[in-house]
C-alpha cells in the first residue's frame, strides 16, 4: 500500500520560511512525478510547483522566485523550500505523486495535507 507523508506546515511570520516534506513508501517500481498543491478555505485546489522524474520544473507564477521543489531520490522525498512567505500562501498544502507500479500502471495518489498559516 502506498502511502504518502507530509510534514514541516506551521505559521511562520510574513517573510519567514518554511520546508515542507513529502515521503512516498510501500511497494511501487518507480516515482513518474511529484507535485505539491494548495488549497485555502472557499477555494479550488491549486498547482504550487511540479518535478518530474526527468528533472524537469513547473511553477505558479505566484510562487516564481520564492519557492523551490527539490528531491532526494534515495529517501523517496520531495521539499518544498518557501522563502519569503506571504499571507495569501496560507493554505493547506498537498503532496501529489504518480507512481509506476510492477504492473505497468501509472496510480495517482495524495498525502493528507499540511497546514501552511502566514501571519501578516
């Protein structure tokens, strides 16, 4: 079963920083793609930032320049680095991945989210 944990949400002042992490476990062949989302209260989820098994970005242009999305392949974990944090990123943010399986199958899946809360 595959799971995916996030971690490293708070309140942070604005201007602060802070990293998130997202860890993919159980039994998958490879990771295609990971990306991290947003969501605040009234609004649609939303794309924050994308890496791809190539190594390949994609950035909102509300978080250009602020936000980095790295990975570290042998731990299975994505970060998500925000600097220079606003009020409006205060949303709960989501791990999203697609996954190869032994069968051949690409699965999407998502972590539980983390809250983000950016004080003005």
């Amino acid at each position: 079963q595959v799971q995916l944990v996030e971690s490293g949400g708070g309140l942070v002042q604005a201007g602060g920083s802070l990293r998130l992490s997202c860890t993919v476990s159980g039994s998958f062949f490879s990771i295609n793609y990971m990306a991290w989302y947003r969501q605040a209260p009234g609004k649609e989820r939303e794309l924050v930032t994308a890496l791809t098994s190539g190594g390949s970005t994609t950035y909102a242009d509300f978080v250009k320049g602020r936000f980095t999305i790295s990975r570290d392949n042998a731990k299975n974990t994505v970060y998500l680095q925000m600097n220079s944090l606003k009020s409006e990123d205060t949303s709960v943010y989501y791990c999203n991945a697609y996954l190869l399986h032994e069968d051949g199958v690409k699965r999407g899946y998502w972590g539980q989210g983390t809250q983000v809360t950016v004080s003005s």
